[in-house]
C-alpha cells in the first residue's frame, strides 16, 4: 500500500515541476501525432483488400515489420517505413566511420563532427527511403486481396511516385518527430517512437491470447507457463540493464595553486550491456533484408535469393543462428565506438587517477579493455538469449529443414520443439528488450530530473542507473 502511494506521489511531483510537466505533457503530445499518422494509409489503397491479404501473413517477416511500425506497415500508411530507413543510414555510416578515415576524424572532431555525421545519415536516410518505397510500391501492385481484388486501385508510375513522396516524408517526419522528443521531451525521442509502436500492439496480443484460451486453441496451462515465463524474462531483463562492474579508481593527493585536494576513492562503473537495445534493433534491420528482397520483383526469379529468403524465415536454424551472430557482432561493435578505454584511462592518469595495482596509461587501457571484452561478451550472449527463446514460443525451432539431419531430428523431437505455441509477435523477445530498455532509461531521466529538484523519485533507495541505446 506504502509503495502505491508512493508512486502516484511521484507522478503527482512529475506535475510539481513546470520544467519536467511541460516535457512530459510535449512527448505524450508528440507520440499522439505519430500514432495518429500511424491509421492514415497512402493514397490509391483499397483498405479493405490490403487486410485481407495481411491476414495470412502476421506470422511471417511481414508481421515481423509491422511490430516496429506499430501496425503502420500491414495497413500501408503515410508511416509504413516508421525509423527503420533512419537505423540503417546509421549503421551504414557507423560502419563507415571504421572502414572511412574521414568519418572516422568526423567522429573524433567533437560536435562539429557529430553534426555532420547526422547531417550524412539524414541525407543517406532520404535515399535508402526512396529505394524502399520504389520496391514497396512495385511490390504492392502485385497484390491481391481475396477474391483476387487488387489491392492498387490505381497502378503505374503516378501511384509509384506518390508512394515514393508519401513514405519519404512520413518517415522524414518521424525522423524529425524523434529530434523534438529528445530536445524537447523526456528521453530517446527515436526509442520511444520504436517503444510506442510495440507497446500498442500488447493489448491486442492480450486479447488475441483470450479468444484462442476460449476456443480451444491454446490451453490454460499454457497461458499460465506464459505468463511466468513472461514475468521472469522481465525481471531478468531489468537484473542485467542494470548490473554493472564497478572497476575501483583512486585519486592521489593533488595541490592546485594553494588549495590541497586529498585523495579519494571512488569507481568507474562499466555496464554489463554497454550497447542498450541498439545491437538488436541493428541486428533486426539486416536479417530482414533477405526477405525483403525476396519479394521485390528483381529477385523473384532468382532462386538463389528466394531459397537464402526461405531459409532465414522464422524459426529456421539458419535464422536462429544469423540472428545471433549479428547480435553478438554488433554488440562488440557498437561497445567499440561509444566506449574506448584508451580515452578514459587518458582522462584518469590526466585528472591524477588509477586503478589499485595497474599501471596508468597503457596497462590501465588495457585492464579496461579486458574487463569491457569479459562484459561485452556476457551482455552479447544475453541480447541474443533474449531475442531468440522467447521467439520460440511462435514458431519453435524448425530442425526439419536443416539438410540431411532434418528428418532425422524431426522424427525424435516433441510437435511442440519444431512448432512452437503460437504466441503473437507481442510477446517476442526483441520486443520485451526494447520496451523494458526504454522503459529504464526513460524512467531514469525522469528520476534524475526530480532528484535535482530535491523531490523523491520513482525509487526511494538507490536511483536508476543510466544506460545507453
């Protein structure tokens, strides 16, 4: 009873401060403008076809899409591309900046060089928007909805073009809807746009959930195991974004003009998941492309790419292990750029700082550095964990398909191995990693905002530690 009371007194101090009432008030104003863009469909769409055809597809890399744009993508609307043409101009430039000397002195330049590269990904965002929404437009006018009523009411190069233009800037204005968020508002302004599409979808897993318990197709123990798994998977989550390892710093005696400054101890706090939700949401937004060329029509005649497409659909051992592998991969890389252990030891042995028992300098780059590779490592294989058992629940994991041992391993494995339970999207893995992460970090934000005004947080002991992603 203590704790609920304490947590609307908390909402109730959010109000309190003009400052924090007015970005909070700002970032629920600007969620309400894109989910509303999220039910305006393109024009030339027969709205009706268009679901009929989505109806046989939730359970496949198409319904995979439509998690992320929150249902955007399956109606076709202004903001079916939602950020995901954003997140690919930056991994593109973010892969650069290590294979690019100029990007890679950019990225060291300080703000002036951090405004350019934003500069480069906004302008590599409109091209990569324009080439999916050329294959998206080609690839609806192949559609047909039942009956075979097609789902283009008006094919040719005026709908393509329209396309083009429609979902160029709806995902322009996303883009710039998740600038103003994070100026403006509380939090990730692009993490929040990502999180505010997963969470609509919850209720109506919920629901969806419901009616297959009442008609049989999923039974009351089931439910229960899911609900536990649920709950388990979410303080799991919540356990290691917030661990981290505390490396040990002391600080010798310094004497500053005439002031004398006496040691201290204290120490450098490094995360077990230093890269946030950001490898997955990268690793997301490759392992889709084999299918979404597969059905452009370049590549439909291809059979090379239609049989890499069928082998990465979901549930599929080489799906399961590509999903993985980038994960893991863009854990080390995107730790790499945003943490380097050269600069922070620099900064200890500048400020007069070390760690007990290690040399300043190299030796103590190199400390951190192996300390970072042992965390990365953990934090990799648990990001990877996350987003693929769960992910079993839907479709299971279909060892029938690997060559040669397939049928073998078929024949001694359960029905509910190779199928899974047929639980929604919702419920997906990457899902509950994105939502509980940008849950944490906007919470904390919050939290630091009403700390600095000497009011009591959401935790009354200890504050939310920070996070990045």
């Amino acid at each position: 009873m203590l704790k609920h009371f304490h947590l609307l007194e908390t909402f109730r101090n959010i109000f309190n401060v003009p400052d924090l009432k007015k970005r909070v008030l700002f970032t629920f104003a600007m969620l309400v403008v894109f989910r509303i863009g999220a039910h305006i469909p393109i024009p030339g769409i027969d709205a009706k076809a268009l679901a009929e055809f989505f109806e046989q597809y939730t359970t496949t890399f198409l319904g995979f899409i439509d998690l992320f744009t929150g249902g955007a993508f399956s109606r076709l609307t202004i903001f079916a591309l939602n950020i995901m043409p954003y997140i690919s101009a930056s991994i593109i430039l973010q892969l650069l900046t290590v294979v690019w000397p100029h990007m890679e002195q950019l990225s060291k330049s300080g703000d002036a060089g951090r405004k350019k590269i934003t500069q480069y990904t906004r302008y590599l965002t409109v091209l990569v928007c324009l080439i999916q929404s050329a294959g998206i437009a080609l690839w609806v006018e192949k559609l047909q909805g039942a009956g075979g009523r097609p789902i283009a009411v008006y094919p040719g190069w005026g709908f393509r073009l329209m396309t083009m233009l429609t979902l160029t800037t709806g995902t322009i204005f996303i883009m710039w809807l998740g600038e103003q968020i994070t100026e403006r508002g509380v939090g990730n302004g692009i993490s929040l746009l990502i999180f505010a599409g997963i969470v609509v979808r919850l209720p109506s897993a919920v629901l969806e959930t419901i009616r297959n318990l009442r008609g049989g197709t999923i039974d009351l123990i089931t439910v229960i195991a899911l609900c536990v798994f649920m709950l388990l998977a979410c303080a799991f989550i919540v356990l290691v974004e917030r661990g981290q390892r505390r490396v040990p710093v002391q600080y010798a005696r310094r004497i500053v003009g005439r002031q004398v400054f006496t040691g201290q101890a204290t120490h450098l706090p490094i995360r077990v998941n230093v890269g946030g939700v950001i490898p997955v949401i990268f690793a997301v937004s490759l392992v889709v492309i084999p299918q979404t060329l597969a059905q452009t029509e370049i590549f439909q005649g291809v059979p090379f790419i239609q049989g890499i497409a069928e082998q990465l659909g979901m549930g599929r051992p080489l799906y399961v292990l590509v999903y993985a592998l980038l994960i893991i991969f863009f854990c080390y890389f995107y730790t790499s750029i945003i943490f380097n252990p050269v600069d922070v030891a620099d900064n200890l042995k500048k400020y007069g700082g070390f760690v007990p028992g290690i040399r300043p300098g190299r030796h103590t780059a190199e400390y951190i550095r192996d300390v970072l590779n042992k965390l990365t490592f953990a934090g990799s294989i648990y990001l990877a964990a996350v987003a693929i058992l769960p992910d079993f629940l839907t479709s299971g994991f279909q060892v029938q398909f690997l060559p040669y041992i397939g049928p073998t391993l078929q024949a001694y494995l359960p029905p509910w191995f190779l199928q899974g339970f047929g639980v929604n999207f919702a419920f997906g893995g990457t899902s509950l990693l994105i939502v509980i992460g940008v849950a944490i970090d906007t919470v904390q934000q919050v939290e630091a905002q009403l700390v600095m005004r000497h009011y009591d947080g959401f935790l009354k002991s200890g504050r939310i530690k920070g996070r990045r992603g």
